[in-house]
C-alpha cells in the first residue's frame, strides 16, 4: 500500500503536466463567454453588460491589474440597519460562496472578484451565477447556491472560536 502512494506521488507532476490548461483569459475570450450566457450582451471599454434571469450584471476587467469584477446593484446603502449589515457580513462568511456583499458609491452590491489571466471559464459562469444568487437572495437566504458552510447565524465561527481558544489559549 505505501509502495503504491509513493508511486502515485511521483507520478502525480507526470499526470499535472499532462493535462490541457485552459488559455489564459483575454477580454474577447470573457465576452464570447458572455455571450453564451445573454446572446444580448454589449461590450464596454473595460468590460461587459449583460443580464441574467432579468437580473443586470456589470463585469469590469482591469487587464494592468490581473482583476475582474463581475457586480450586481441591490440597494442604496442608505437606511440599512446594524442588523442587515451584520447579516450580509455573516452571509460572506458561510453562505455567500465565492461571491461577496460589498458597499460602495453607496450601494449594496453583489460581487465576485478574481485574478483575471488566470480566471477560467466554469470560474467565470460560477462566480456569475453566484452573484445573481446572491443579489436575488439578498433578504431571505443570502446564498450564493446550494452549498454553505453553517446557517447564517456564525455558529461555525463560534464552533471555530471555542475550539482554537480550548486548544491554544487555555488560560483566556
């Protein structure tokens, strides 16, 4: 058994380096993406507008930067509580997904951001999807899909909390 862990190790470079990497993204390549996604997508000077589920996305791609935003508008962030913005805070934590809340120009926005050269295409559809779905969710379930890491309510952060403070910090 061991003999045939070390044999899988070493051959693990052999099989990486044998696979197909997908080109590096360029803005033409994100935006025939884009257009498969809405067949009515317009290019702008640094990135896309599309819609999805009838919900308007803004992707923004900074080429000098290596960064790409892919942004729903929700709300004025004017009039939100304590409560909803420490919400949307524990939504980033473990139901949000790769997808975020974020406050800017003062607005509540859905938003999804990643090295851009090196973004992939089911990167790309994902972290999309997830931002409708958090945009969508935004009030009810604050989900960037089905997947989630606890119930919104930071019980595996307190889970977390307790468990690294018995371990390291005994006298706290």
């Amino acid at each position: 058994m061991f003999r045939f862990l070390i044999i899988c190790l070493m051959s693990l470079p052999i099989a990486l380096s044998a696979q197909e990497r997908e080109p590096l993204m360029t803005p033409d390549r994100m935006f025939q993406i884009a257009l498969a996604l809405d067949p009515d997508a317009r290019p702008l000077p640094n990135g896309i507008e599309m819609t999805i589920e009838d919900v308007p996305v803004l992707i923004v791609a900074d080429i000098v930067a290596n960064r790409m935003r892919a942004m729903v508008p929700i709300r004025l962030a004017e009039g939100m509580t304590p409560e909803e913005l420490e919400r949307v805070l524990q939504a980033n934590f473990d139901t949000a997904l790769d997808s975020r809340y974020a406050l800017a120009n003062g607005r509540l926005w859905a938003v999804y951001i990643h090295p851009f050269a090196q973004l992939e295409r089911d990167q790309f559809i994902s972290g999309i999807a997830q931002t409708v779905n958090i945009a969508n969710s935004y009030g009810t379930l604050f989900s960037g899909g089905a997947a989630q890491f606890g119930a919104g309510d930071l019980n595996l952060a307190r889970a977390i909390v307790s468990i690294c403070s018995a371990i390291f910090c005994k006298s706290c």
